[in-house]
C-alpha cells in the first residue's frame, strides 16, 4: 500500500507563489508516474503537471511558463512550484502515484490552494 500526503496549500494574492509537497511512503517497489492534478468547485478533476515513465515532465497550458514540477532523487517526495499565480488557479490540489508494474493507482487527500485577486 501507498500512502500520499500534500502539504503547502494556502491562500495567497494573485501574482504570489506556493509550493507544494508530496510525501510518498510504503510499497514503492519499482517504476511509477507521480503527478499533480486539482479539482476547483463545480469542475472536474485536471491534470496539472505529471512525471511519466519518472523522467519526462508533461504540464496542462493553462500552467506552461509558471508552475514546475520536481522531485528528489530518491523520487519519494515531489513538488509543485506555483509562480505568477492566478484566481483560476484556485481549486483542490491532488498528489497522484501510479505504480507501473501493477497500475495501481494512489491518490492523496488533497491541499486547498486560494488565490485572491
């Protein structure tokens, strides 16, 4: 079993920074795609920014240029650095781990990230 924790949420100005973290714990064996999706009120769910086949990087538009997604070398801990942020950024933020070998997939509860115009 995989557990992941999101911290870093906040309320922030529009134009401000956040930085999100992901903490990944248990059976991480082998491969797998982490990445960072948010569900703002009344939407659905969306990719934000993800690593797949752990090295590539893939970012929706909406973030191209402001937000980047990183992870340390033990690849157990990701983050989302939020840069030039805007009101429609707000919305639940969710950490995702898919295990390549069995595709299993993990989600974390989710930090909330306001951002005031």
């Amino acid at each position: 079993q995989v557990q992941l924790v999101e911290s870093g949420g906040g309320l922030v100005r529009a134009g401000g920074s956040l930085r999100l973290s992901c903490a990944a714990s248990g059976s991480i064996i082998g491969p797998n795609d982490m990445g960072w999706y948010r569900q703002a009120p009344g939407k659905q769910r969306e990719l934000v920014a993800t690593f797949t086949r752990e090295f590539t990087t893939n970012y929706a538009d909406s973030v191209k240029g402001r937000f980047t997604i990183s992870r340390d070398n033990a690849k157990t801990t990701m983050y989302l650095q939020m840069n030039s942020l805007k009101p429609e950024d707000t919305a639940v933020y969710y950490c995702k781990l898919q295990d390549l070998a069995t595709l299993a997939t993990y989600w974390g509860q989710g930090t909330q990230v306001t951002v005031s115009s």
